[in-house]
C-alpha cells in the first residue's frame, strides 16, 4: 500500500462515523442559538482574492496563508479568517442598510501554523457578527449569546475573559517609538510578563506607565480587578475602556450571565483590526481559547461602508475536544433502525423500511452477510449508536 494515498498532510484530519454525526449535531445546537437572537445565515466562499485578507485588514500574516494563482494570474487564498470575508459581504449586500444586521455563519478556515506541531491548519468554525451598532448593549448582546453557546453545548464549567484593547493604547499613547509599542504587544500578546517587566525597566517612558506594565499580570480576574486597574492608570483612553467594561458588565446581569465572564485587562489579539472590547471563551481539556471574539469598527469601512459591528467565532474542533476530555456526553444524529434480512425476505424488508422512512424514521437496510453472525450486527448497533435491530431471517 502507498502510504501516501491514505494518509492525509499535516494538520489536516479525516471525520467519519459517530464522531461525524455528533458534530453534525453540535453545529444544529448551536445555529439553534444564534436564531434564538435573531440571527440570520450567511455562506461565504472557501476562498478570495488576497486583498481581502492582506495586512492593512489586520488579519493573519501572509506566510500563515494558503495562496495560489487563477488562469488570469489573480493571488487567491484559502479563507485563514471568517470576519473579513462577512465584511466584504456587509458593504456589497447592505451598503444602505442602517438598522443592525444580525448575520451567522458555519465555515472551514486554513491556516498555514507550520510552527505548531499537532495543531490543526484546517478547522471548523461557527460564528456570529452584529453590523451597525457601537453600543455596550450590543457588545454585551454578542457575549451573553456566546455563554448560551457554550452551555447548550453542554459545557458548564467556563469562562469568557474580556480585555479592551484601547486600554493598552491609551498607556502605549504617549510612547512615540513605534518598535517600542510593538515590542511591548508582542511580550502581552505572549503573556511573557517576566519579559515584559525585563523590558519595561531598561525603557525611558513616564515612570506611571512603566508601573502599570510591571504589574500587567495583575489586571486579570473578576469585576474587582476594574476598580484596581482604574486607580494605576490617568489617561482618558485607558479609564473610557475600562469605563466601558463596567457598562458591559451591567448589562450582562440584565442577561443573567455575569458569574460566566472576568477580566482581563492585559489582552490582546493579533487580529489588528479590532478596536474594542475583546473576549475569548476558556474551559478545561484543551489548550487554546475555544471562542474568540471582539468589536472590529473599522475593518467593514475598508470594503467601502462606515459599519462598527462586533462577533465571535467558536472552533468546532476545540470544542469537541474539550467536551470529550471532560466526558460531557455528546448527542449525536442517530439512525433509530437497522433491518438484517435475508435476500429471499427483501420485499419484506423493503416493505417495513418503506413503513418507518414514512413515519420520519431512519433506517439502515442491510442484506445478511453470510460472514456474519448476530452478535456481529449488534457490536456494530453498539458501535455506531444505532437504535433496534429487525431481523428478517
């Protein structure tokens, strides 16, 4: 056997079987979901021109891509990134449009994270975006719909941590050198605090400032931990960020999801295009944010229309992850019959298959294999979750 025809590249995996039907299944929870506040589907292309993506979007870098070329020489890339792609959408479909718009979506992103061994470059990604709308109300409406997610998922034990990244450039504001900014993103985006504060002591910046980023690794807990971060900090940005956090936490209560979410005052995201609040979802048995998300008002005024708008995208795949190593059951698309007949009693099997389809049931139709025995079609209902086993032999 050439390995090569069976075996699939790096970072790409085969789903099949029970594992197929149960996330089929997740997808249909969480769509649940998001129609539950109104939101409506939206399918965008596998891939786009470059442009859509390119760095004066702020989305990922060009070498994380998947680029090839068409017959008239245009750049083409696998879609690394959901949002830009529903921004295109938003300024060519609802240019005109003023009332928010409430958009969500299921769909596959490939991201080229060569650097990161057993981590995959094709996930699955379910989504939503609010258009047109810059308030905390809305903010808070996207968070409180994302804790839903989660807990119809079956998840209980989560956190949704929320930063806003106008709090770190109201400290970085007065800082003119922009590899210093830079240089102080990167240590945060890192959480490498011990290097930042290595960092910030050689740096000739006010001395304010620099105590504020000696103690970064603070900024990190629950609602408390705003009225902490309001006294080491007297910059306007900073204080209007934190400003907003309250208000979004306010608001939250009204939904009755404030015990689900913290603060994290020391996040970013290496999506450059946010430019609000941001948040990404926690919980146990897997390594990564399993959600993420944030308020982008710019990014949708590159494709031609003025639209603040703030969403989420939760990845499939990390979910699944996390479900299975916490041993929360997951539910499946079951198939309820399986018929075992032999040839000579077909009619009789097709005819009782006829009679449960027309019920709405699903039915497997399977001609006894001589190989066969009884015990081996009932390690295989056991297997695949089916339901009961009618024998016509």
């Amino acid at each position: 056997m050439n390995k090569k025809r069976v075996h699939t590249p790096e970072g790409v995996r085969d789903v099949y079987g029970i594992e197929f039907r149960q996330r089929n299944r997740l997808k249909e929870k969480l769509k649940h979901v998001f129609a539950g506040y109104g939101y409506e589907g939206i399918r965008t292309p596998g891939f786009e021109f470059f442009d859509v993506f390119n760095s004066e979007k702020g989305t990922v870098s060009s070498r994380e891509m998947y680029k090839f070329f068409d017959r008239e020489g245009n750049t083409l890339v696998l879609r690394p990134d959901v949002t830009p792609s529903i921004a295109r959408c938003v300024a060519k479909y609802f240019s005109e449009e003023k009332v928010g718009i409430r958009l969500c979506y299921a769909g596959n992103v490939y991201l080229n994270n060569s650097s990161y061994q057993l981590k995959l470059k094709e996930t699955c990604q379910l989504g939503a975006e609010l258009v047109n709308d810059d308030s905390a109300q809305a903010d808070s409406e996207i968070i409180a719909m994302a804790v839903d997610c989660f807990l119809t998922s079956g998840l209980h034990d989560f956190r949704i941590s929320i930063g806003e990244v106008k709090f770190f450039q109201g400290l970085t504001a007065s800082i003119e050198d922009d590899e210093i900014k830079n240089q102080l993103r990167e240590f945060i985006l890192n959480k490498n605090y011990f290097g930042l504060m290595e960092y910030v002591e050689n740096l000739d910046i006010p001395e304010n400032i620099k105590q504020v980023f000696l103690r970064f690794s603070e900024l990190n807990g629950d609602v408390a931990i705003l009225d902490q971060a309001e006294e080491m900090v007297d910059n306007e940005i900073s204080k209007k960020a934190i400003a907003r956090l309250r208000k979004v936490y306010e608001i939250l209560k009204l939904y009755g999801k404030e015990k689900y979410v913290g603060f994290d005052l020391g996040m970013l995201n290496r999506h450059n295009y946010y430019t609000g609040i941001i948040f990404k979802g926690y919980t146990y048995g897997t390594g990564d944010a399993v959600l993420k998300g944030g308020r982008y008002d710019n990014l949708i005024e590159q494709f031609g229309k003025k639209a603040p708008s703030v969403g989420f995208a939760i990845v499939l795949d990390e979910l699944m992850t996390a479900l299975q190593r916490q041993e929360i059951p997951m539910e499946a698309e079951s198939v309820q019959t399986m018929i075992v007949y032999k040839e000579e009693l077909m009619e009789d099997a097709v005819a009782k298959a006829n009679e449960l389809r027309e019920q709405g049931h699903t039915v497997i139709l399977e001609r006894q294999n001589e190989c066969c025995a009884k015990e081996d079609y009932e390690q295989f209902a056991r297997e695949h979750y089916l339901g009961e086993i009618l024998y016509f032999v």
